[in-house]
C-alpha cells in the first residue's frame, strides 16, 4: 500500500501561480513538478472558488464545517438523553404496576 504525498500550502500556490500568473499550460506545470494534471486542475478549482480558505490544512475546518461539526454532537447528545428518558420512563411504568 502506498502513502499519500502530502503538499505544503505553499508548494500548491507555487504550483498554481505557474498556471495562473505565469502563463504555462496545467499539463506543463503538473509535469515539470511531477505532479497529475487531475490534481493541479482540483488545486486551482479549489484556490478560485475559496480563494482565503484553500488549503487550510488538518484541522483548520470553515465556518459552515464548525457548524456542522457542532450540531452532529448536539445531535447525539439529544439522542442520549432521549433514550435515557425512556429507560426511565419504562422503569417508572414497571415500578407502579
């Protein structure tokens, strides 16, 4: 099994600016840095449509996946209670009979 390369931010920007700034084909750039053509196209996609935000690296997560991230644990922990109420309220039920 292969690892994954792992590429600075600033060797994608490198990158990228030979496409953008500097005039060379992505075929060109992507081989002259050994790199796939794929990846280079994903890396400028990436750069033009977050522009601030490409490339934030591990961890680093936008607004919107904080948000996300926040109401999928507040979901579970609603879901924990929820069952805990029932375990109870089944327990009570039983107690009085």
């Amino acid at each position: 099994m292969t690892t994954r390369k792992k590429y600075s931010q600033e060797f994608k920007l490198d990158a990228i600016s030979l496409v953008l700034e500097q005039g060379y084909t992505r075929a060109e750039a992507a081989r002259s840095l050994s790199l796939n053509a794929n990846m280079l196209t994903r890396w400028i996609k990436e750069h033009e449509s977050e522009d601030t935000q490409a490339f934030r690296g591990a961890g680093k997560l936008t607004a919107d996946q904080l948000e996300l991230r926040r109401l999928r644990e507040e979901n579970k922990k609603l879901k924990m209670e929820k069952e805990i109420l029932k375990k109870a309220a089944a327990f009570f039920a039983q107690e009085t009979n």
